[in-house]
C-alpha cells in the first residue's frame, strides 16, 4: 500500500468555523507533511512531524493548528481562516525522516473554500 | 540555500511529439534531485529521482532526465508524448544531509500535449 489518503476532498468554511482535514498513510513513514498550495504554485511546506513530533513550523498562522495522534494519522485543525486560506492543502509522507534521499508520498488533498 | 528554476511555465506541443522540460538549480552543497507531476485535481506523484550514480535516469512511462552537475540541470525529456501527460510537473531537490522539510521546488511548468 503506497498510499495518502486524504479527507474530505473538498470543505467550504465560514470565517468562524472550526474544521478538521484528516490524512492517513499505511506504509510506515515516520515524516508526515502539510502544504499548501495556491493555484499555478508549487506547494509551500506548513509543518513537518518527525516521529509523531513537531519538527518544522513554517511560521503558520496560530489559525492553523496540526496534530499528528499516532504514526499513521495526521490532522490539520481550522479555526477562523481567512478568505486568502482558500487553497489545495496537501498532505505527504516520507520513509525517514532523517533522510533527505526518500521521496515523498502525497495525498490527493482536500480543496478547501473559506467563504 | 537551494534554488531551483524551470524556465518555461508552459509548454505547448502536439501528440507524438518529443518534450524536454527545462529545470536549472542553484546549490553550494550536494544535492537529490526529483521530478514530481501533478495532474488535474490531483496530489503529487513521484516521476524519478536522482541519488548518485548514472546521471541517466528513467521512469516506467518514457520520462528521462539527465543530470548535468557541470551545468546544474536536471531536464526531464519525452521522446513521444501522450495526450495523458497533461499535467504540471515540478522540479525539486533536497540537500544530502539536510532536514527532512528541506525539498525546495521550482514554479512548475505546464505540460499541454494537443491532437
């Protein structure tokens, strides 16, 4: 199984909702990922888990707010997003996280809409 | 810091055609080098990826790319393309030893293949 599964696949929000997106991989990684990417762009990193901690923080905005619960599961909690946080949220895995040579596996995404 | 420059965002040509999308990157250490394609409403995918070895590598659908250390490129080639290689591709690297959020990607360009 080489596999991101990603949910939903599509989210319209309000500016006062809290929302949740959800990814999963079953290959073992132990580095999970978030990106966002705008239209025609390349996908900007967000966060980074190493081994179920929290490596990198892109200097993200407190709105959004990651967690990762076991090796296999990683969230993306929303809360008050802006208008401009429209955008396709990536999320992707990778074997080490020690080891800059292991691609990364990506999710379909989750298209999110804030209104 | 690492940089990576594809120097066409688009590139139009007709079915059965030859393609070479262009990536140019800037390093003062050693790097991988990766292809990623992106085809419509969809995640990243691995094309290939060079480690060390042969600078010739290959993909299973036809995709090429050399990489030139001398003049730091990394062109992905297509002797004849499809209709159903439509899609962005990405150019992207990482530094050998570097953190594992450290895969830095170029702007895209936008593969269109016509009848």
């Amino acid at each position: 199984d080489t596999e991101v599964t990603q949910t939903p696949k599509h989210l319209v929000m309000g500016m006062t909702n809290k929302k949740s997106l959800k990814c999963e991989q079953h290959m073992g990684h132990r580095a999970m990922y978030w990106y966002k990417q705008k239209a025609k762009k390349p996908p900007e990193l967000m966060f980074v888990y190493s081994y179920e901690k929290l490596s990198i923080n892109e200097s993200v905005p407190s709105r959004f707010s990651p967690e990762c619960p076991n090796s296999s599961l990683l969230n993306l909690h929303l809360h008050a997003l802006q208008p401009e946080d429209s955008a396709l949220y990536l999320c992707a895995s990778s074997q080490d996280p020690g080891r800059t040579s292991y691609e990364q596996y990506f999710g379909p995404g989750t298209r999110l809409t804030v209104t | 810091a690492q940089s990576v420059t594809q120097l066409d965002s688009q590139v139009p040509v007709f079915e059965e055609a030859p393609v070479e999308l262009r990536c140019n990157y800037s390093s003062s250490v050693s790097v991988y080098l990766f292809w990623y394609v992106q085809y419509p409403n969809q995640g990243l995918q691995l094309l290939l990826k060079y480690l060390s070895g042969s600078t010739l590598v290959e993909s299973i659908n036809g995709f090429e790319a050399e990489f030139n250390k001398s003049q730091t490129s990394f062109h992905l080639r297509k002797p004849s393309v499809h209709i159903s290689d439509t899609a962005e591709y990405f150019c992207a690297v990482s530094k050998r030893g570097g953190s594992q959020g450290n895969l830095i990607f170029g702007k895209g360009t936008k593969l269109s293949v016509k009848p």
